[in-house]
C-alpha cells in the first residue's frame, strides 16, 4: 500500500463577479414570488423627498424577465458610472505620483525611523480616520490615502490588509459609531423630527468603544504578521505587488520629490476643506486628483508622454475592481424594476409592529443591517427606513431617538464587507485586495460590531435614550 495521500483538492471561494451575479439572479427569481407594492412619497420639513408611511400600495407584478436580469448589469453600471470613472481617475493619478518615486522614498524615511516601534502607529492612524468618519461622514474620501497607507503597511512590516484596514475599518468604525455626522444621524434625526445631534453624549460612548475595538483587532494581528510573515493571507499577493518598497535600496528623498509630495499634502487638504466647506463630490474630488497628477508630472519631471502612460497604466490595474460597483448595483436595478423592494420594506415594518417593544428596538436594528446589504447610501437608506420605523417605533413603545441609533449601527458596520457598498469595492480595487480575502479577515471584526450594536441598542431601549 502507498503512504502517499491525495491531496484534496483546496475549494476556491467564488470569484466576486460570480457572487454577485448569483445574488442578482436570486432577486430576479424573487420578482416571481413577492408581490409588487410601492410607497408614494412625499417632502419633509427639511425639503427632503421621503417615503410616505402611509402610502403603500399593491400594484401589477413586474417580474424580472432574462433580458431585464442581463440588462441589470450594463443599467448598473450606467448608474454609477461616476463612481467608476472616480476609480479610475484616482488609481491613475496615484500611478503617476509613485512613477515619481516620491511617496517611496517618503514611506521609506518612515518606516526608518519607525523601526521597532511600528505597531504604534496604527491606533494613531485608526483613531485619525475614525473622527473623520465621525464628525462629516468620511467615506468616498478615504480613497485617495488607501495606496499610501497600503504602502506604508507594507514597509513597516505588516500587510495590505493592515494598511487597508487602517483607512477603510478606522473611518468605518467612526461611521457606524458617529456622533455628528450630518449626513446619517443628522438626516435620521431631522426625519425622525428629534433635535440635531441630540443623544450625543451616549454616542460618543459607543464610537469610543467602536473603534477601540478596530484598533485592537489591527494592533494584534499586525504584531502576528510582524512575527510570522507567513500568516498573511495577502502573503502571495503582496510578494507580487509592484509597490512594495525593498528598504535596504530606497530611492533618495530629494528636493524634486519632497515637492511633489508638497503637492500630494495639498491635494489631501484641499480635498477635506472642498468636501466640508463647499460639499465637494465624486466628481470634484475626481477632478482635484486629476489636477493634482498633472501637477506631480510636471514637478516630479515625468513629461507629458509618461504621464499619460503611467495614468493609462494605473487605470488599467484597477480596472476589475473599478467595474464590480456596476455590477453591485444591479442588485438595486432589479429589485427597483420588480417593485419588490417597498414591499419588503412594508413587510418587515409590519413584523416589527407585532413584536414586545424590548425586542422591537433589536429587530429594528436587525432589519435595519439587512435593508443595508440593499440600499449601502446613508442617508437614501435614511430616507427609505426612517419615515416608516420613527412613527412605528412611538406604537410599539420604543423612543425615536433608539430607532435612529438603530438605523445608524445598521447602516454603518456592513459598509466595508458588502460587495454592494460602492466606495468600498472602489477602496478595495486601489489596494489590489480581492474581496474574498478581505472578506475572511475582517469578518470576525464585522460580527464583534454587530454584537456591540445589538447590546449598544438594547441598552438604549432599556435606559429610554431620548429626547423622546
């Protein structure tokens, strides 16, 4: 007999496109089997257009044929053509900035200076971005700092998964725990008709703990990876990246590249002052980039030539990754086209009604992760949820200031997992991170989050968060 054993065959995770087309299809099925219904809606006090509580109505099935589930796909991608030519735009320009070889001589002097102390920086940084994610609401604006910091990560020891989730999971944490971002709890407040910003108090307490929870989860498996290389999940990955820095022969930090960092700073700066001050956007915020990487050429003495290749080069890398935004929202085409979405929204809030009010706040906050893995924006899950769950929650003896803080958890813990959060598949094709290998990374992360915010709610309900 042979000792020798066959090896089983190690079972591949589906691709993300494939996951995501599957989910399309189950939705498409699913117009088949629930019925349409629709919300009219209706204008707040604040101007907003909003769901009418009221209003809902059966109306003639619409199912979603082959053709319209095919169709999904390119409309989805129509649809958020501005975030992926965002992508695009980003990814290039930093292409440009590294052609210059400033950010790796900068990195390079960091993580010099940082040896043996490495680990220290990362709640520096998660706590940095977490206020950020907090206070205005950063998302789309984290992008532009992912190559950095994905760079850093690496030179410092670490991974792209640490370097990723000290940008993306820091100002996710600050999102989910915000105590004043307008565009969430503001938006939620004002349609729940609650005083702006009130409750702040216990909400500082649960972004604290929040993030305190992110940086932990970094600090430790940083320092495992620090010591076992090896334990990377992104290990095979990283050895092939063409941004990896080899600190032994770092490029010199010269005038040239000290500027053109100058100009990356600027860029940045710029960037948080336009989306505060003026409410700058994806195409703003695409256009500064682009500014910026004309500028970099130019200082950083590309030519023009270069420049355009070296654009042509960065977008073309992200490419997959830019597109699976498209492909996420197809999953919203359809569910639209099949009217089946209000009538979840209607089912769920009709479940809700009938349940104890103790375990009422809990569902809310349930159906509220839920309605997230369908409508990931902020403040349009604000506008869908919140006109049908402020009044239902006076009925079933919940205050309205825990079913905002419901709706806040819910919407902002699955923003860095979901395939179908748009910023997010963007942040993960600039770091060249497949969405598996992330997805089993942060995982135990995502489900320590939605533990805390089952609790954090519950609590909430128990002590009468108010106002009322």
């Amino acid at each position: 007999m042979s000792n020798n054993k066959k090896t089983q065959p190690k079972r591949k995770i589906p691709h993300v496109y494939v996951i995501l087309l599957t989910i399309v299809a189950i939705c498409a099925v699913l117009t088949y089997i629930i019925p349409a219904g629709q919300y009219g809606t209706m204008e707040a006090a604040s101007g907003r257009i909003v769901v009418d509580p009221n209003s809902f109505e059966w109306i003639e099935n619409t199912p979603v044929g082959l053709m319209d589930y095919l169709k999904s796909v390119p409309d989805g991608l129509v649809e958020t053509a501005s975030i992926i030519f965002f992508i695009f735009i980003v990814g290039g320009s930093f292409a440009v900035v590294h052609a210059t070889g400033a950010v790796e001589a900068a990195i390079g002097a960091i993580a010099r200076k940082m040896q043996g102390k490495e680990r220290a920086i990362i709640p520096v940084i998660v706590f940095a971005f977490s206020i950020l994610g907090a206070t205005y609401g950063m998302a789309e604006e984290t992008l532009p700092f992912i190559p950095i910091m994905v760079t850093l990560a690496i030179a410092l020891g670490f991974d792209s998964l640490t370097g990723i989730g000290m940008v993306l999971a820091g100002a996710g944490a600050g999102f989910a725990g915000a105590f004043m971002n307008p565009f969430t709890v503001g938006v939620a407040q004002g349609i729940a008709e609650l005083p702006l910003f009130s409750g702040m108090g216990y909400r500082i307490v649960g972004y604290l703990i929040m993030t305190t929870l992110v940086a932990t989860f970094l600090f430790r498996y940083a320092g495992k990876v620090k010591r076992n290389p090896e334990l990377r999940l992104m290990y095979e990955f990283d050895k092939k990246r063409d941004d990896v820095l080899d600190l032994s022969e770092l490029k010199e930090f010269t005038g040239q590249r000290k500027a053109v960092l100058i100009i990356v700073m600027l860029a940045v700066v710029l960037l948080v002052f336009g989306a505060i001050q003026f409410g700058w956007y994806i195409q703003e915020i695409a256009a500064l980039f682009l500014g910026m990487a004309i500028l970099v050429a130019f200082v950083g003495g590309l030519g023009p030539n270069r420049f355009a290749e070296e654009l042509i080069e960065g977008m073309s890398n992200i490419a997959g990754g830019a597109l699976v935004v498209g492909f996420a929202r197809a999953i919203l085409v359809v569910l639209e086209g099949g009217h089946i979405l209000d009538t979840i929204l209607f089912a769920s809030s009709n479940v809700l009604s009938t349940l104890p009010s103790s375990v009422s706040a809990v569902g809310m906050y349930v159906f509220q992760c839920f309605m997230n893995f369908i409508v990931p924006s902020g403040s349009g899950q604000a506008a869908v949820t919140m006109p049908i769950l402020a009044p239902l929650s006076d009925l079933v003896g919940v205050t309205r200031q825990t079913a905002v803080l419901a709706y806040q958890f819910g919407d902002g813990i699955s923003n860095i997992f979901t395939p179908t959060s748009g910023y997010f598949m963007a942040g993960l094709a600039l770091a060249k991170i497949p969405w598996d290998k992330w997805a089993k990374w942060i995982l135990p992360l995502i489900l320590m989050q939605y533990a805390f915010g089952a609790v954090f709610v519950f609590i909430s309900h128990l002590i009468g968060y108010g106002p009322f």
